[in-house]
C-alpha cells in the first residue's frame, strides 16, 4: 500500500516494469471506501483490460456539503484491502487528508460549471467541484511514471459524475482514458451503494420504487411506446417513506431534458436519472433507455 503520491509513482514503476511490455496498460479505480460489489466490479473492469491496477482510498472532504455526512461516511480499510485484493487491484493508494491537501484544503478547485449544478448539484452545491478537484489530483498522482497506456474507471451509478470527469479529462487534456462501468445490482434490483448499510430493512423496500420507475421508462422505450414520464413520477411520489428529489430523462452527453411525456417516444439516445429521500439517506440510480 501507498501512502503518498511519491510512494505511489515508484512502486508503479515498478510495477510497469515488470510487465516486460514497451507500452503496459495502467489501471486507475478512485474510490472512497466502504467498498461493495460495484467497486469490485471496476476493479475486474479494470484488470481485465490493464497489466497494473491500482485503487485510490480517500474520502474527500471536498464533495461533503453537509460536515455530519462526512464523518458517517463508513471508513471500512481492512475489508476494503480485502476486496481489492481478490478482485485482483495490484496495488492500492490510501492517502491522509495532510497528504493529499497538504497545507489545508485547496483554494484552487475545478470548476464543473454549468453542467455540475443541475440534478445532484442542485441538491448539493459545490458537490462536483470537490468531485472533479479530487479526481483531478488522483489522475495526476497516479500518472504512470513510465510510458503506459492509462485508463481510470467510475461507476455508471453516478451517471452525472461520469459525464462531468469526461468532459473535465476532454477539456483540459488529460492524457486518460475514462472507461465507465455498468450498474451492479443486488438481487432486489437496489443499485449497490455504501449508503445502502444505512437503511432499514422497511427502507430497503421502500427504495426499491426508484428501479421500479426506471425499469417502467427503459420497458417502455424498448417497446417504442410513450414513456410517459408523469406516470413513472407518480409511482415514485405515491410510495411511503420515499422523498423524490428528481426523476428525469435526458441526453447522456450532455444532461438536457429529453421530451418524455404520454406521448414522447425516444428518437435518440437517452438516460433517466433519479434521486430521492429514502429514510433520510439520499440514494441515486439511472438506467439507459433503448431505442
């Protein structure tokens, strides 16, 4: 394990080196901890196209807007470590806060502009921000040090953060592949998220309305029917215990609304985000619809 970005460039060196290759592939996976099966999924993403893979572990303050979230997020390392290592990561990235903002917290951030205050962003401002500035840093620390190919992998769960780490490695040229990878759920269709320990199994339940709704738009999309998007808001809105804060559906490029009502059906591409409320934990999921 790595503990600071200088540790972390020498044993990839290493590590690369001792692929014996003149051009091996690098694998970053970032993440916060408290790791479940969607995170090992990045990482056998990430092994089974890479020679190196490397996982960061750093719960960054920067994307908290709310200090008591912060310190409920569950710090879980040794089990964390353990999934890593079985999902294959090579070598893992776990900073302090000192370390990775030495001198305090950054003056200078990445801004997601106007694409980072809509949806989640509207309900936590300055969200995407940390987000983009911590991921930013990551890339850098975990640049390979050796001519590589570079590749970095993120959950399809937070579709909008997906969209902005593109957009932000496209527009300030980061030499870096972005390779999203598929939503894991449980067998209950609940999109895997460290949130979900906070629920109560009444909860659990009452969530389950939010894949329920997307499931009702990506159905209908497939048939070429209406999505009827009003009637999917209702289904949510009528559930016990589930506060909605957004359901909609939108071009995956670029987040605007797409038309969705009793009688839109889709003529291009599209993505239904949603969020809400469930137990006072706020959960997220999307789901692609067909053409």
């Amino acid at each position: 394990m790595a503990a600071t970005p200088a540790e972390l460039s020498k044993a990839l060196a290493e590590l690369l080196e001792a692929a014996g290759k003149d051009r091996p592939g690098l694998g970053l996976v970032p993440t916060m901890g408290a790791l479940h099966q969607g995170h090992a999924a990045l990482a056998q993403a990430a092994r089974a196209e890479n020679d190196v893979v490397v996982a960061s572990i750093f719960v960054n303050p920067l994307q908290f807007d709310d200090p008591e979230d912060l310190a409920r997020y569950p710090r879980t390392l040794e089990a964390d470590l353990d999934l890593l290592g079985a999902a294959g990561v090579d070598l893992v990235f776990a900073p302090t806060e000192e370390t990775l903002y030495p001198g305090g917290l950054p003056l200078v951030r990445v801004s997601s502009g106007s694409l980072g205050t809509r949806f989640e962003g509207a309900s936590r401002p300055g969200h995407f921000d940390g987000v983009l500035t911590v991921v930013a840093k990551l890339l850098h620390c975990a640049q390979p040090p050796v001519p590589a190919a570079y590749r970095a992998y993120f959950g399809q769960k937070d579709a909008q953060q997906v969209a902005l780490i593109r957009r932000m490695a496209a527009d300030l040229n980061f030499p870096v592949q972005i390779r999203p990878v598929p939503i894991v759920r449980a067998a209950d269709g609940l999109a895997e998220s460290s949130r979900n320990v906070f629920l109560s199994p009444e909860d659990r339940r009452n969530a389950l309305v939010l894949s329920t709704a997307l499931r009702q738009l990506r159905d209908r999309a497939a048939a070429g029917r209406p999505l009827d998007l009003p009637a999917a808001l209702e289904l949510i809105r009528e559930q016990d215990g589930v506060e909605l804060d957004y359901l909609q559906v939108v071009d995956p490029l670029t987040l605007d609304p797409v038309p969705a009502g009793p009688e839109d059906t889709l003529t291009g591409p599209a993505l239904a985000l949603a969020a809400a409320r469930v137990g006072g934990i706020r959960l997220i999921d999307n789901m692609e619809l067909p053409v």
